[in-house]
C-alpha cells in the first residue's frame, strides 16, 4: 500500500510505498552505551537576536524516530555505515582515543556517520530549515566523498554531558568584497555533542572560499586534504561543565574566508 501524500525517503528519494523504516535519529547501539533511552530530548527554535526560544518540544531518546526513511536505506548502506563507524565513535566518544590518531580512513568514516546523523536529526526537529535534499542523496550515491561545499569537524572534550544539538548560522566572515546576496542561500551547520565528542556538520555555497576555523577549536575531518585558515579570536572560555556554551562556541565560530576574483 503507498504511503498517503505520495511520500518519500529523506535519502534515497525512493517512494516508500508502505516500507518505511523507524530510523532512530540516535541510533539504538548508542542510546544503549550513552545509557539515554529513557531521557527526554528537549529541541528548541531561538530567535537569532536575543535567543529566545520561539518553538520547542521534548521527545524521549527511544522514540525519537525519522519515519521517513525507507527499507533499504535503513537496512542498507545506513547499517554499513553504523557497524562500520560505531568501534570508532566509542573510543572518541569515551576519550580513549584522540581525533589525531585515527587514519584518514576513520576520519571520513565519522564525518559521513556525522552527516547522516545530522540531516536526519536536522528533518525531524522543530526548526524546519532543512539542508539541501541534493546532500542527503550525495550520501547515499557516494560512499567516498561528502556533498560538495560540506564540511565535517571535530573537537574532543572534558565535559561529560551525554548528548546536546544546536543548528545556527551564524558565520564570521573574512573577505575583501562584499558578499553577494545568494551567499546565505543553503548554508547550514548543525553540532552534535556525545559525551566527550563534539562533531560539527557545515555547508558553505560559495566556490571561491574555505572554512575559517577557530585555532585549536575545529579538528577537520572532511575534506581530509583541503587548505583551512585558522584564527584566533576574544572568545569567553566557558567553565568546564558548561557543556552548552563549549557547543555553541564550537558551532558559531567555524568562518569562512572568502577569495576575492582575479581578474586575468
């Protein structure tokens, strides 16, 4: 039977035709080892000028689900991807292991589990602003690269909160021409904190320009070879068990440096 409305997988774009799949959001094994499946997510909109909370709503961990998922991609290259990322996310989640130790081949493993992760969070929150469908599909279409103008970062961290998410666009901009209006067209980032593991997924469109990180802050994951400028800047540090403005601090301070166009 076909799902009322013609609807179809978030990933894929295959109609899912009565084989939707429950998708946890967090997935199963790592509600289990975080020990949350009984805890309430609290997911809020805030207004960019003053932060306040303009739509909100909790769900328990164990039923915060994306319905639209299909069979196959849950138990498809979804499965893949989570065996294949999960020996390595607990010993960064666990700091046991550090982010500059694992191969470039863990490297992008975490920043696809990342990806994933965040566009299905990203589709079942109140905010309602999703990233581009074309991201999603790239997922699914490729399994050695990430969307082009999507990056992944990282940070490990002493604080021991077990799951936070902020999704903000906020950019600090280096750049000696003014920005076109099409500059702010799809751009996104969305942070994901477990435990000691901070992940960052970002999406500039401009072609002419690299992610501007905040020196000692963003660990690059994805693109594992590009050239990133790093700066410093006048950030408040945050008291150690404040783990939600290390968050937001991690997430609004990735930049952009913008390359002005040489003329020939």
């Amino acid at each position: 039977m076909q799902e009322s409305g013609g609807r179809k997988c978030i990933f894929c774009g295959e109609p899912l035709r009565g084989r939707r799949a429950k998708e946890h959001v967090i997935p199963q094994w790592l509600l289990d080892h975080l020990g949350m499946r009984d805890h309430d997510l609290y997911l809020a909109v805030a207004r960019t000028q003053d932060d306040a909370v303009v739509k909100d709503r909790s769900n328990v961990a164990a039923n915060f689900v994306s319905g639209r998922v299909c069979y196959g991609c849950n138990n498809g290259w979804m499965r893949k991807l989570e065996d294949k990322a999960k020996p390595i996310l607990i010993n960064l989640i666990e700091g046991t292991q550090s982010l500059f130790s694992i191969s470039v081949d863990e490297r992008f493993t975490v920043a696809r589990w990342a990806a994933k992760t965040a566009y299905a969070l990203s589709r079942a929150a109140p905010l309602k602003k999703t990233p581009d469908p074309a991201h999603m599909r790239f997922l699914v279409d490729s399994s050695e690269a990430l969307a082009p103008g999507v990056g992944v970062f990282a940070q490990q961290v002493t604080t021991r909160n077990t799951f936070a998410n902020i999704q903000r666009n906020h950019w600090p901009v280096q750049t000696e021409n003014p920005l076109p209006d099409s500059s702010s067209a799809g751009r996104y980032k969305i942070a994901l904190e477990f435990r000691h593991l901070m992940l960052l997924v970002a999406f500039w469109p401009l072609q002419k320009g690299h992610f501007l990180l905040l020196a000692g802050i963003h660990v690059p994951l994805w693109p594992v070879r590009e050239w990133y400028p790093a700066y410093f800047d006048k950030v408040q540090s945050s008291a150690a068990e404040d783990s939600r403005s290390l968050l937001d601090k991690f997430c609004s301070h990735l930049g952009v440096v913008h390359e002005r166009e040489h003329q020939p």
